[in-house]
C-alpha cells in the first residue's frame, strides 16, 4: 500500500472552501486534471475549478476506500463521493462512486478522475433526469 496514496487521499478529502490553497501542497505548478465534465491544466485553472465547485454546494466529501500503486509514481484511487446540490435531487444527499488515476513525483501532476457523469449530475435536473430513467428502464 502507497504512503503517498494514502497521504493524498486523506489531504485531498480534507478540501474545503476555506482551505483551497492546499492544492499546492497537493499539485505540481504543470498539473493536469481531467474528468467526465472537464479538463483542466495548471496549478491557477486547478484553483479556480475547485473554487467553483466548492461553491455551487452545500456539502461536498470523500470517502477513500482503496489504494493501489502499480508502480513507481502511479496508482489509482477508488472513492465515494457524497454531496448536496440546492437545485439537484432537491437538494438531498447524492451518492457517486469513482476512481482516480494519478501520477506523480513529490506531487501529483496528472490526475484523471471516472465516475459516472449521469449519476454525478445529469440523473438529477428535472427534465433530463426522468428522460435518462425512461431510457436506462427501455435499456434494461
């Protein structure tokens, strides 16, 4: 098991509104952060990103529930993530499971989140939410 994993992930699940300034402990200058919805490159657009999605909720968190190095500077975390839209599922508590990809060196400076964009988001507007159920119920 990663020393370095671990330490990341009990960092990063430690992000707030208030302490976003820690991603620079976390990240290199030449970060490269991808996701479903975005793709992000250097340290200042890291900044702003989080800026924005701390922003746009009321409770955000990180569960970290498995750490795998598969080789030197690389691995890959699995994770829950937890938290509450005003304006999605009425604001109720949304679930999202997920896995992150990271390389690094004394910092993470490729970081390319998988999860599931419609569980994330698009299950949960009013209009697309019971457009995707109908669909995933004829799907299934």
């Amino acid at each position: 098991m990663s020393d370095f994993l671990q330490r990341f992930a009990r960092e990063f699940a430690a992000l707030d509104k208030d302490n976003l300034q820690r991603l620079d402990e976390l990240y290199s200058e030449d970060v490269h952060f991808t996701d479903p919805l975005h793709n992000v490159q250097g340290l200042g657009p890291l900044h702003h990103y989080f800026a924005q999605l701390y922003a746009n909720v009321s409770h955000l968190h990180f569960d970290f529930h498995d750490f795998d190095q598969v080789a030197e500077g690389r691995g890959y975390l699995r994770w829950t993530m937890s938290y509450r839209h005003p304006r999605l599922a009425g604001g109720q508590l949304i679930e999202v499971e997920g896995c992150s990809f990271l390389l690094w060196r004394d910092r993470v400076y490729r970081h390319r989140d998988y999860f599931d964009a419609g569980a994330l988001l698009y299950e949960h507007l009013p209009v697309m939410g019971r457009a995707i159920g109908w669909l995933k119920g004829r799907m299934g």
